[in-house]
C-alpha cells in the first residue's frame, strides 16, 4: 500500500497546528482515507445477548522466563489491568462475554509451536501473540488451523515479509497484525533526522537475537533518505558477551550525526553512558551539526523509549532521545484509559502508569471479543469474518482497530508518531500533560508533535484535534510556545 500517496503540500510548523486546531487541516488531510475515523468516546455500552458466546478462551504467548521476561510482565500487567476493570466495573463480562484468559510462555523462537498447539488443544478462540519470539515457526500450524492469531509484538510485516498481511489473497487467513512494523518506525524516524534535523550521517548498533531484521530495514531507510551510512554494527545479547564500546570509537572516528540503537534498555543506556564517557552526549541540534561526534540517539520502545533506560542511564540520558511508536502506544495521550487501570489495580507496575504501548495486548484481546460477540461464534472462520468486516471501538486507548478482508494489518505509516525524552525543567514550554497527569519528577518518552503531525491527522484526526486542543505533547510551535521566540527557538533546536 501505498501510504504516500495522498500526502498534502509541504506545511510550514505554524500552518499545521493552527490549521489542524482549527479543523482546516482536518478537513483537507482525510480526503480518501481509507478507514473509519476513530472515536474518543469510551467502551462501548455493555449488552448481555442470549445468542452467542457465554465464556471465551483467549491465549495469550508472552516472554514469561528468559532473559526478557520484563516483556512478559509488561504483557502480564497490561491484562490484569483489563480484568481488573472487566471485574470491577463491568460485572465481570465484557460485551457480555466472560474473558478467559490463558498464557503460554514463549520466550524463544523454539517455543512458539509447542505453545500454539498447547493453546489449541486448550479450547482458546483466538490467540494473541505478545512475544517477539515463536510465531514465524508456528505459522504453518496457524495458517492450516481454525484459530486466528493477533500479532502485537511480533513483525511479520516488514521485508523480509514473514506472512502476507495486505492483498485480495488473504481473505480468510488466521494471521492478523496490530504492532507497527519496524520498516515504518525506521523509514519515519530517519525522516525527521534528515528532513527535520538537516542530518547527514547515520549509523547502527543492534540487538541481532531481538532484531534479526534490522540492518537491512536501517540500511533501505537510509539510502531512501539520503543519510550517509557510517556503519551497522551488530552484537548478540543471547551469547553473554556485548562490545558496545569499540563500535562507539569507531564511529567518533568516522563522526557522526545520528545514532539509532535498537535493542533493549540496558544496552541503550550501556551506549548512552559510553558517549558521556566521550564527552559525546547530544547537547542539541546546532551542537550536533558543528560537531564530529555528537549524536542523536534513537531506538525501540523496549531501549530508547522505556521507562528503565532513563533510570539505568543516569545522568548520560540526554534530551531529545527519540523513540518511534504507533500513535495509540504514546503514553501521554490524554483521555487514555489504560492510565487509569494500571493505577486502579496494578500500582505496583511501572508506579502505576503507562510506559508506552500497553494498551497493545488489550486491543487484540478486545478485537477478538468484539469479533465474537458480533459473529454470535466462536468457530475460527465466524471470527475471522468478522474481524475483517467491523471497527473494534476503542477500550484501553483513544484508538480504535481495524482490519478490512484485503488488510489484516491494523495500522499505516500514517499510525507512526515519535516521542522524545524529556525532563524537567526545561528552557521551553512543556505540555500541559506535565501539569495533568505527569508526577512533577517524571523523567522519560513524550510525544513529539510536529513532525508527523501531518500523517497523524490524516490517520486519526479526532484523536489528533484532541491533544492539540489540550496542548498535549511537546512542540515548537508559536501556539505551544506562547508567541516567545526564545522557546521556540530553545525547543526548535533540540528536537
């Protein structure tokens, strides 16, 4: 698909946040968008039916053990939030189904079939896969049998493609995907460091056991956008032993603008320390451009963008460090339901707030109750009908899902948004989020308006008009800035 096709003319940063606040820019950026506009509103009316389901199986494969079980807590917090509210508000049913929710661990690409066939046999309706790990060996079995399985952080999308997503073929597949596909965070986020940043060098360090996939994803995007490739150098936490430090005096050698890390948060913040220790820690932009080695960092929601990597990295976190991630994953939206279940019944996660994207594993368990309270089945082929033929509301973010016969991937380039680290205090106008829902000494990922702001309003345009309306996130614009040069200059030069 082709996401650029629609794109408006170029805008300068003022014309896009007064028009989009105003509603012009709404207007002319959703011509010919090709699913329904999301709503803001919350869950939908919960009715109790006589026909259809009473109780369903959902399993769910997460990194239970293993060197990243962090994920799998996440996974586990994400849904003990959904169940706590299920319980606590809605009389334990949801759509007037009884959610049934059944892990399996898989933290390995050997666990996934035995995990997939374990879950079969027990009776689960549909699967939703929150492991990097074990679904591209399990596809064979999932692909010939009668239970879907919802990917949401496993990339099965992005070259080299693992399963086809999008095409009039894949009427009736079991095999859908809601996580944003890393070809879309890589080609967005090296956008904006050349586009936005006026950068021309770039280079690598990746987790090849997490991220098998991502030289050849950093090389296209780098090419695509013209960023001189100072080199991609990969380490395998998997093996016990990772030098991250001699890549590092490799590319102060090389000189560089832009590095992206995409890997996990300790490693992120083992490099975050290593460019203090070369008095190489990004100051800003301007500081950047006139130096040899200075660089941006950016990477993964699991290393640049998690709330551990500013606790591990200290005092060598630097503002401005960027993450990519879908707009529904963005922790600091407001209005985001989630925030409110993980304070209400798991506070001790994360000290009770989202960390980004934790609304993933509740939006594919939700599409799938959806798609069986509105088929009236629980058989495979009922489900999967309906999930290509109806919008699941949003539940625990301000976006909604969909899939569509000829598109069994939830989301488009135009989903992306970025995030930045951020910290008080500041030299510029922060979002009102630090005045509504932020602690005073919250250090981490919040949203990064200007940029996509454009492709976001042609995605979600509700949502959008939302956070500029409330001033939420964080922008260089006049409107943002109060009119004062001086911090539109001060935000403008470090992201």
């Amino acid at each position: 698909m082709d996401d650029t096709a629609s794109d408006p003319p170029v805008l300068t940063r003022r014309q896009v946040l007064a028009g989009a606040a105003s509603g012009a820019l709404l207007a002319s950026c959703t011509s010919g968008q090709r699913r329904p506009p999301p709503t803001t509103t919350s869950p939908p009316a919960q009715t109790t039916t006589t026909a259809g389901p009473r109780q369903v199986k959902i399993g769910y494969a997460a990194e239970v053990t293993g060197a990243n079980s962090g994920r799998g807590t996440f996974v586990k917090a994400c849904l003990d939030a959904f169940l706590g509210y299920v319980n606590d508000k809605l009389g334990g049913k949801y759509r007037g189904i009884v959610p049934e929710l059944i892990p399996v661990d898989v933290p390995t690409d050997q666990a996934g079939p035995g995990a997939y066939a374990d879950l079969v046999a027990r009776g689960v309706a549909g699967i939703v896969w929150c492991s990097p790990f074990g679904l591209v060996p399990s596809l064979a079995g999932v692909a010939s049998g009668n239970v879907p399985v919802v990917s949401v952080l496993s990339d099965l999308y992005s070259p080299p493609v693992q399963y086809p997503l999008e095409g009039t073929s894949i009427s009736g597949s079991m095999v859908f995907q809601t996580m944003l596909p890393d070809a879309f965070a890589f080609d967005v986020m090296l956008a904006y460091g050349a586009e936005d940043r006026g950068f021309s060098t770039a280079a690598m360090l990746f987790d090849s056991a997490n991220f098998p996939h991502a030289a050849a994803l950093f090389t296209a995007a780098a090419a695509k956008h013209n960023l001189v490739n100072q080199g991609v150098f990969s380490y395998d936490t998997s093996s016990g032993h990772v030098d991250l430090a001699g890549p590092l005096n490799t590319l102060k050698k090389a000189g560089l603008h832009c590095l992206v890390v995409y890997g996990l948060a300790d490693q992120a913040s083992v490099v975050a320390n290593q460019l203090l220790i070369l008095d190489a820690k990004y100051v800003n932009t301007p500081t950047t451009l006139r130096s040899r080695f200075k660089p941006m960092l950016m990477g993964t929601r699991w290393g640049t963008g998690d709330p551990t990597f500013v606790r591990l990295a200290g005092d060598a976190a630097s503002r401005g460090t960027l993450t990519p991630m879908a707009l529904s994953h963005v922790p600091t939206l407001p209005n985001l339901p989630l925030r409110r279940w993980l304070k209400d019944y798991v506070p001790s996660y994360n000290g009770g707030a989202p960390g980004g994207g934790e609304n993933g594993p509740v939006d594919a368990v939700t599409v799938l109750l959806d798609a069986a309270a509105r088929a009236g089945s629980t058989r495979g082929p009922d489900l999967v009908a309906a999930l290509e033929h109806g919008t699941s509301n949003p539940v625990a973010s301000t976006i909604g899902v969909t899939f569509t016969a000829d598109r069994h991937l939830a989301v488009t380039r135009d989903d992306t948004a970025l995030t930045t680290m951020e910290f008080r205090p500041e030299p510029f106008n922060l979002g009102n989020e630090w005045r509504e829902i932020l602690a005073g000494d919250y250090q981490g990922p919040t949203h990064l308006v200007d940029f996509t702001l454009p492709a976001n309003v042609r995605a979600h345009p509700i949502v959008v008009q939302d956070f500029l309306a409330r001033r939420y996130g964080t922008s260089a614009s006049d409107d943002y800035q109060g009119g004062d040069p001086g911090k539109v200059a001060a935000c403008r030069a470090l992201h």
